[in-house]
C-alpha cells in the first residue's frame, strides 16, 4: 500500500501499514509547530529487512546534515578499508652514522594520515609524550648521540590543505575546526589556559598554553564576565598562520580556564617537539625543525630512506568509535582523504568525496541532492537527503561485519555520548542508537531503532532554519523518534 498526505504543503508517504495513526499525529503536531513552519526539514525511516523506506516526509529535500554526515564518512570507510586498518607513521633518516656515534643526515616523520598520533583523549597510551619517548628511544638504541641534519616531518600523504574552503572563519581557529594534516597529533589542538581578573569587563590573562606551540603568537583581548557565563571564547586564526586573536570572555573567578584551538601547523608542532625532546635527553641536533607538505619544492624520495622505527594507530574499528561517539572533526576528515588513498596517489578531500558517494551510488542509494565538501559535516555548505542517509544506514546494518564495528560508535539513549541524557524511562532508552548533528541552524540525527515487534528500523532526521530554542527543538524531535519505536509495528 501507497499512502499519500498532505501536512501544511509538505508531502507525507508511507508503503507500510505497519506506520500507526499514532505517528502521523506526532509528525503532524511537529511539522504544525510554530518554529517548524518556516523550517526546512526531512525524515525517512528504512526497514532493515528489506532495505525499503517504509516512511517518508520530505525526505528528498536536500539539507545541511552537520555531523550525521560522520556516519557516512565512517560507514564508508569501514566498507572500504575494513575494521582492521591501521596507520603507520615511520621515522627515518639518510646519511650514515659516523664513528663519533653522529647521525650524518636527516631524521624523517613520515605521516601516514593517522588522525590519532598523539592523541590521549583516545587513549592515555597514544599521549604526545609516549609518542616522543617512543622515537627517541628508537633512535638511542641506534647508538646516535648527535644528529647534523634537520628534524624533518613529511605530511605529504595528504594535500596541504588543512581545513575545507567552506569551513567558517569563526570555526577554523577553534578546536573543532582544527582540519587533518598528513602527520596529525593531538587531534591537531592546543589548549590556552586564561586567569580571569578580579572584577568584570576587565582582561583575562593568558596564563600558558599546552602543548607549547613554537611561535605562535596569541593577541589577547579576552575579558571577564559574570560568574557562571562558561566559554564564550572564540579562536581566529587561519592555517599555517602563527598569529592567533583570542576573543570573548571567560567567567569570573575562572583561574585556569581551558579553551581549545587549533594547531596552525600540526607537522611542524610535531617536528619541534621531537627536536626539543632529543636534546632534553642529551641527543645533541644541529639542525632545525622543518614540516614538508604536498607539492612543497623541498621534496626527497622516501625509498631512498632508512627505517628506524614506525608508530602503529589503534584499528580502524577504533578510530571510527571515537570519530562517531565524541564527534571529532579532525578524524572524520582524515578517514575521508585516507579514502581517497584507494585511487589518488594523495590523500584529498574532492577525491574522498567522489569515491564515497560513488560507492552508496553502486549500492543502490540515491545521491540526487547530495552536495558535501568535507566528511564531518562542519561545513553549512553540505547538502544530503534524509533518503540517502537512512538507506545507507539500512545496507550498513545488512552487512554483519561492517555493522558490528559501526555501531559500537554511536551514542546510545539513556547511556552513551550525546543521547546520554534523554530518552530515560521511554522505548527508546538503551534501543535507539544515533549520531546526532548539531550547527547553529541544523540538528540531526541517524541510525537504528527497533520496533517493539522485534523490527530493526534505520532513520535520518534533519531539520534546518528552526525558529526557536535547540533546546526546544531537540525535545521534539526527540519525541518523533521515540515515536518511531513506539508507534511503528
């Protein structure tokens, strides 16, 4: 059975008469609200089973996805590199070792692309200083205690863009718009810790910032407001640029308030802070600190080069959990240029793109509408239906492997990441499971709910341009998705 309504000029279809009169009243009370009426929104519903969308209102509507865009990102890279991938960043060096135990050459970092060097919000192992510990040691028991060349990080793996052309300047100086670099580390951020001053509107100061960046240069002029008030800092800085504006304000009696930048140049950070970690541990260097970046005039062929030691990243199947469950920026657009690496001899965003919408195209999926210009979603520039978002997340769950590794990632209701705090006491808590999306003017959300007949159903829900409050909008869409479990058998 076809059914066709009509909600205030948007369409509304159903192939299913599992859909309950139950729901078309929540989604008629949801598209009739006041904020939703000049809002741009769509929702589709996937059985599992068969891979058909049993529900659909606007649903070929193209949106901005925000952050639900990560789910494709890691879907498709689960599909296409396995759960098991690694990557492997080398060190290096040319020349020879002299009988004064002198490296006569260069040491290299190689960059493989992976998004969790250094990174210890991932885990504790993977910190910045357990990376350095492990280089240098490698390089000690190669008996080297003076190194005449330079300390050279290779980023070239990927192309030198940073960040995605349509990211805001509002948001590339923060730490979520830190981008990906072919030699990442600690998901490309620093944090500047302020001393907020004694009474308001006065200037915060900048009490110091971890980790150290070498010649960054921060223009303050972030000042005190009322106690209570939170982060209201903001980054402005562009990539490869060491000056950063800090601007905004922090609360009164703040003493070290952390707030999160990104790294100008995440290989060259790196670079230095192996240079001072070899000297601190009485491995002289004379040379300098030096990134090298894709179509850079300083090239050197790596075959050419001698392993010393290489850092292994957690699995694929890791990466993507972080990816999806604290909605990191840096590492979905790492996994789309690693994508790209399947056909580019670099890693590239435009290619990772083309290649990912080229596999759901192959898989069945309408890519009509479909506009994106990076995999995490940043951009407000991105378009996608809520069509192909739901369908692929209904072939992910069809497929056992990939499907095992994805949704470990996803927040939970009721337990997990950023669907922790709702759904408590519903049919949704500890059932549905989703990655939520949020920008000034988007929320969104994808994944699974099962029905209480036992039915796996996949879903997208975006709204964009609501007139109101996040807060009120996330309740209501909150109960069409709860409404979804509850109401379709």
């Amino acid at each position: 059975m076809i059914l066709v309504l009509m909600f205030s000029s948007w369409n509304v279809s159903t192939c299913d008469d599992s859909v309950s009169e139950s729901f078309y009243n929540a989604v008629t009370a949801f598209s009739e609200h006041p904020g939703i009426v000049s809002a741009n929104w769509g929702l589709s519903v996937f059985c599992v089973k068969n891979e058909k969308e049993i529900f659909s209102y606007n649903s070929h509507k193209s949106l901005s996805p925000a952050s639900t865009l990560k789910a494709l990102t890691t879907s498709t890279a689960l599909s296409l590199l396995s759960k098991d991938y690694q990557y492997k960043t080398l060190l290096m060096h040319c020349g020879h070792i002299d009988q004064n135990n002198t490296l006569q050459g260069n040491l290299y970092i190689i960059g493989s692309g992976d998004p969790s060097l250094g990174s210890s919000r991932m885990h504790d192992s993977l910190s910045v200083n357990n990376v350095l510990d492990y280089f240098h040691k490698a390089v000690e028991n190669l008996g080297i205690k003076n190194i005449s060349g330079d300390i050279i990080a290779d980023t070239r793996i990927f192309e030198k863009q940073l960040v995605s052309p349509k990211w805001l300047w509002e948001d590339i100086g923060n730490y979520f718009g830190a981008g990906t670099s072919g030699l990442s580390v600690n998901e490309n951020e620093y944090t500047v810790y302020f001393k907020a001053a004694k009474s308001l509107n006065q200037p915060a100061e900048v009490v110091k910032v971890e980790p150290a960046v070498s010649g960054m240069i921060l223009k303050n002029h972030v000042s005190t407001a009322k106690a209570g008030t939170g982060d209201n800092v903001y980054i402005y800085g562009a990539p490869y640029s060491i000056e950063r504006w800090l601007t905004g304000t922090v609360p009164l009696g703040a003493n070290m308030f952390g707030v999160r930048g990104s790294l100008p140049d995440p290989a060259l950070y790196f670079a230095n802070a192996f240079h001072q970690h070899l000297i601190v541990n009485d491995i002289n260097v004379q040379g300098k600190a030096v990134a090298v970046h894709h179509n850079d005039n300083r090239a050197f062929d790596i075959s050419s080069l001698r392993e010393i030691s290489a850092w292994t990243s957690p699995t694929l199947e890791e990466i993507s959990y972080r990816t999806n469950m604290a909605s990191v920026n840096s590492y979905a657009e790492s996994l789309l240029k690693t994508i790209s690496l399947i056909e580019s001899d670099y890693g590239n965003t435009n290619d990772g793109i083309r290649i990912m919408l080229d596999f759901w195209e192959k898989k069945g999926v309408n890519i009509n509408g479909t506009s994106l210009h990076d995999g995490s979603g940043l951009s407000p520039s991105n378009r996608i239906t809520t069509n192909a978002l739901a369908h692929s997340m209904s072939i992910v769950a069809n497929d056992t492997i990939i499907y095992e590794s994805f949704i470990k990632g996803l927040p939970v209701a009721g337990k997990s990441g950023s669907l922790k705090n709702f759904f408590s006491g519903t049919i949704s808590e500890n059932n549905l499971k989703a990655k939520s999306g949020f920008l000034s003017n988007v929320r969104g959300f994808t994944g699974f709910t099962t029905t209480k007949s036992g039915r796996l159903l996949a879903f997208a829900f975006i709204v964009n341009d609501f007139n109101g409050t996040h807060a009120a909008l996330r309740g209501k869409m909150n109960h069409i998705m709860n409404s979804i479990a509850e109401n379709i058998e």
